[in-house]
C-alpha cells in the first residue's frame, strides 16, 4: 500500500522555485517526524529538511535560508517551497516518515 506520494518536481532554471507537496495516506501523519531527503546520481540519499509534529524544523546547510518545509496536520500533507534554487539542487526528492516509509520520489532538474 502506497502511503506516501510525492508531486511538484519538474524543470525549473536557476534562481527559480518550486514547491513540492507530500500526501500522507494514514492519520499517524500528525504525530511523527516528517522529512525531505533527495538523492542526486552517484550520490548517497541525504536529509534536506525534516519538520516535527509540533512544526519545529531542521535544515541542511546547503538549503538553510531558500528552502522552507511545513505541514498541514489536518491534511495530512507536508510541502518544501524551494527558492533560489541552484544547478548543485537537482536530485530525486522523496518524502520520509518513520511508520510510513518513503515515497516514491519527484524528479527535480534546475538549468543553469
């Protein structure tokens, strides 16, 4: 059973945004850690931002400052805008949650 869907990737150029949307399929959603990790070719899968239950957040270093994660509890989605987004930001991003596990990742390119 597919618990959590990714959508919003696509070809953005540099300095651009995007906003990616994350649905959740159970109502554990709103009680657990949520997170955005992405995973760039030939590269291991890395944590860009995760948010908790009671919307405290962290980010990487490298996205601190143009990416900004959040989460609507009674919707049982979570989002992560992006903006100035860099050529070094092309990834697959998927969506994480302990219990629910990944999703199944969006693609997003950024052209230079």
């Amino acid at each position: 059973q597919v618990q959590l869907v990714e959508s919003g990737g696509g070809l953005v150029q540099a300095g651009g945004s995007l906003r990616l949307s994350c649905a959740a399929s159970r109502t554990i959603f709103s009680l657990i850690t949520m997170a955005w990790y992405r995973q760039a070719p030939g590269n291991q899968r890395e944590l860009v931002a995760d948010i908790t239950a009671g919307g405290n957040t962290n980010y990487a270093d490298s996205v601190k400052g143009r990416f900004t994660i959040s989460r609507d509890n009674a919707k049982n989605m979570l989002y992560l805008q992006m903006n100035s987004l860099k050529p070094e930001d092309t990834a697959v991003y998927y969506c994480y949650g302990v219990v629910l596990g990944w999703g199944q990742g969006t693609q997003v390119t950024v052209s230079s």
